[in-house]
C-alpha cells in the first residue's frame, strides 16, 4: 500500500502532538498544521490518505475545510472536536465527514478508528467480491480498484463512507437491510450504532445518484424495516 500519509489540523498543541506521536508510532507520515486555511494549503500541496480536522480551528473551520476538501476529493476525514451535541455531528456527516468522534477521547479509539477508515478505504473488503473488477446496477457502475463512480456515464465523487454504502448495497441488490445491518457492516462493531448517521449517508448519497432524490429508483425505503437497492425500479419506495 506504500507509505500513508495524514493531515491534522488541530489548534490545541497538546492533543495536536498527542495524535502525532501516536500515528508516527503506527509508522504513518503525519503533518500537522494549526488552523483551516494551513490545512487547505499543505492539502493543495500534497497528497493524503486520511485528514483529521478539529471543528473550532482559527481562520477556517473544520467544517468548510471539509466542505471545500470533499468538493475535490473523497478522501477519508475524521472529525476531531469538544462539540457534542447532535446536530453537529449532522453537520459534520452532512459536509462529507466519514467518522467523529468528541474530546476527550480516547487516544487508543482514535487510532482504532483510523485504521478502520484507512482498511475500508484502501483495502478491498466483502466477501466473495473480490475477483469482481467492478459492479453494475442500472446506470450505475462501481469499480472497485479505482474506487471510481459513474453514474448516467458521468464520475460521481463519493465519500469513503458513502463508497462503502453503496457498495455493499450494490453487492446485494433486492434484499433489504435495517439500519442497524448498514451501520453494522459500514462503520462495525467497534462504534455505537446510530440510525441517524445511517440516514444523512444515505441522504447524501441519493443526493449524488438518484435522479430525483425525493422520489429515488435505487436506494430505496422499506417503510417500518429499512432500505434495499433495486435496478431502478422506483415502484416500490
């Protein structure tokens, strides 16, 4: 997989020199920079396999920062703030955040988590897929070595989090999953499920492939159960 380099952008020197020490010990490159515009530059600059972003951060926040990085790139990004209340973390998802977690954490988790963007993001998972170069469902197409997106034959950018979704979906059309099942197998075992993150994903990613989000042909609600992928049959949603 080559070296792995990550960005971190967190105004609070002491957990900015926690969360290096401890990537550097995983043997990761690490940058780190103090505020949200030295985080855009050094991103323009050079290329990243994961950015760590604080919300509350001096000249931009890590909310725009995540707004203009997603706009560009689908990057893995981890959320870092002291923020806790719910409709943040909306915000965070909602911009194209992967994974947030709040202050004070613990050290060991964040690190757990990273590897776990980082493996889903890099490494081919699912079962008995892995021959497969790419999946095909109406007019969608993934492939799975590019990690590239199109739809209606034009690229879509998805978030590593909205990749795995749709992948997963797309890797078993027709049969439904609650929201404890896509939780489960996207963000696993190791996070406390949460209905509300399965929905802003699947939110945004209607967003991104459905004609008409409101009314979608893919992802489709199984009112009182949960979601199933169809090729496009919008009759049932």
């Amino acid at each position: 997989m080559g070296e792995i380099r990550i960005l971190v952008a967190e105004d609070d020197k002491e957990i900015r020199d926690l969360v290096r020490r401890y990537l550097e010990r995983e043997m990761y490159q690490v940058d780190t920079v103090t505020n949200g515009e030295e985080a855009l530059r050094l991103f323009q600059e050079h290329t990243y396999n994961l950015v760590m972003l604080d919300v509350m951060m001096p000249k931009l926040d890590g909310m725009e920062v995540c707004r203009q990085i997603r706009a560009h790139s689908n990057v893995p990004i981890m959320m870092l703030t002291a923020k806790d209340h719910e409709t943040d973390k909306v915000l965070g998802l909602g911009v194209g955040a992967d994974d947030y977690i709040t202050k004070p954490f613990s050290i060991n988790e964040v690190i757990a988590r990273v590897k776990a963007l980082m493996r889903r993001f890099l490494v081919l998972g699912g079962e008995g897929r892995l021959a497969d170069e790419s999946l095909q469902c109406g007019e969608i197409t993934i492939d799975l070595k590019t990690y590239q997106v199109t739809v209606r034959k034009e690229s879509v950018s998805l978030t590593a989090k909205e990749f795995e979704l749709l992948k997963f979906f797309m890797s078993q059309p027709e049969r439904v999953f609650t929201k404890v099942q896509l939780f489960r197998q996207v963000w696993g075992s190791g996070y406390i499920e949460d209905d509300n993150t399965v929905m802003v994903h699947i939110r945004k990613l209607r967003k991104k492939i459905e004609l008409d989000p409101s009314h979608p042909q893919y992802i489709q609600t199984v009112w009182g159960i949960g979601y199933k992928f169809t090729g496009g049959n919008n009759e049932d949603r």
